[in-house]
C-alpha cells in the first residue's frame, strides 16, 4: 500500500509504472548516452516477465530525425512540468532530491550529513539504486506513482554542490521547482522538519553554491533537517561535524520515515499537502 495515497498496488500496475518510467528516461537522453542507459536497464528486464525483448524494440522505434524539439509548459511547486509534442501524449520532467552533505567516512553520521542520510533511507524506501556515479555525485533513479524521480549525493564537498545539482539540472531540463534541496538547519531544533517552497541559504555553504549555480534563482524548494544549536561556546564548524548519540540515531530515524512520507505527498498530491504534513506538529513513535 502507497502510504500518502492509501491505494493497494497490484503486480500489473508495478509493471505499469516501471514502464512507463522506463519509456521517459530512455526518450530523455541524446542518443549516444541512450545506448548507456539501455544497458543498465538491460538486467531490470529478467524482474518484470511482461517486458520481453519486443516490447523492449518497440520503445526505440521510429526515425530519430523526426523528433520534434519539445516546448515545456509552465508548472508550480508540486505540480509536474510536462513536454509536449505534436500527436503525443506529455511526457513528465522527473523531479531531483538532492541531499548535501561531505563525502567519505570521515564525515558519516555527522551532522553536516543529514541531507545524504536522507537521501539514503528514500533510496531504500523505493529500491532506487545508489551506486552510480553520475554528475559528481552518487546517483540514482526511479519512480514514485507515475512520477520519475532522481536521487543525488553531491560528493564536491558541501561547499560546491551546486556544481552537481547545476548540471543534473541543466542535462535533464529540470524545473527549479522541481528540485528538492535537503539539509541541516542549526536554527531548527534537533530532528524537526521544515519544508518551504522557496527562500534564501540562510549562511548555509551548501545552499549558497546551489542558488549559484542555478543561476541566482531561489525559487526552488527545500526540505530543512533540524540539527539544533551547539552546546555552551562550541563554534558551529565543529559542532556540524560531530556525530549523533544513540538517542539522537534513534530519534532521527523517525524523523527521516516522516521525511519519505512527505516526498511522497510531494510528488503525487502537491506542494501545499506535504508542507501541511511536514510542518504540523507530531509526537515521537514509540
């Protein structure tokens, strides 16, 4: 069962939406990168029965000199951007999550890393593979419903991550208001959540490099992780990096079980249902 739609999944219509998402990436790339994306999806075949060989030909057919250069329409935080062409159905852009945080061991659990622990439990949640490397960041994709979505990393370091989401934005013609940033917040209290659909970096490093390289634009949502404020006199450059105690873990796997519910809101309900979700108070699961 969905847990934002309350709808029961049958077998054919897991076989539905994986084609679907399917059709979308593959009809997304240029063809020389195409080729790439049909050998990953080569071993997802052997999962769904139904895709045989032909089926698979029958989503590349047609002379590719025909395409025609698609127009994008408008869209609005929470609702879909779609491309439309002459005789064919609209196709989605996907939508991007995107957590920051430090790469490597050094900087796990930390509390500069909550946007890649995430980014993490969504990525579980969906089955959604993270072990490719794309774009400097830690990459993956998938569907939510009906809805593509892809998951990132960055793995500049924290304060170059718009390098990453910069060019997974410009590549696949994202909407900003379709790209979802996650990240520590010193300002809200630990493990609450705060999600906006637009705004400043607040002195966030992080977020100062993604409004930069999305061209100044601040018109882009944001889900903020609660980390609270350092004890006594610790400068905050020391306390981002510390890791969590075993109460804090505990505490913040509930809160990251909210986060995934509310992603899920976001991408099949909208913008203004998930930010009610988020943003309205709830006790602790015990």
């Amino acid at each position: 069962m969905n847990i934002a739609t309350g709808i029961l999944s049958s077998p054919s219509s897991t076989i539905f939406t994986f084609n679907r998402c399917r059709r979308f990436f593959l009809s997304s790339f240029s063809p020389s990168y195409e080729t790439r994306i049909q050998s990953y999806l080569k071993n997802s075949n052997s999962m769904y029965p139904s895709s045989s060989s032909s089926a698979a030909a029958a989503l590349h057919s047609g002379d590719s000199s025909s395409r025609i250069e698609p127009n994008v329409s408008q869209s609005v935080a929470g609702e879909p951007a779609t491309i439309k062409e002459n005789n064919k159905p609209p196709k989605q852009h996907p939508w991007l999550i995107v957590g920051l945080g430090n790469p490597g061991k050094l900087y796990n659990r930390t509390r500069h890393n909550v946007g890649f622990e995430m980014v993490d439990a969504m990525a579980e949640a969906e089955g959604i593979s993270m072990s490719s490397v794309s774009f400097k960041a830690f990459f993956g994709k998938g569907c939510i419903g009906n809805t593509p979505l892809l998951l990132a990393k960055p793995q500049t370091f924290m304060n170059a991550s718009g390098e990453s989401v910069g060019a997974i934005v410009s590549f696949y013609k994202i909407p900003p208001k379709q790209v979802l940033t996650i990240y520590d917040d010193l300002d809200l209290p630990f493990g609450k959540l705060r999600l906006l659909p637009k705004g400043g970096h607040g002195g966030h490093n992080g977020m100062k490099s993604v409004i930069n390289h999305l061209k100044g634009t601040r018109d882009f949502p944001r889900l903020r992780i609660g980390i609270g404020r350092p004890p006594g006199k610790m400068e905050a450059a020391s306390y981002v990096l510390r890791r969590f105690s075993k109460e804090e873990s505990e505490e913040l796997d509930f809160t990251f079980q909210t986060g995934i519910e509310a992603i899920r809101i976001l991408l099949l309900q909208g913008f203004d249902k998930s930010a009610t979700f988020v943003n309205s108070p709830k006790p602790m699961k015990v």
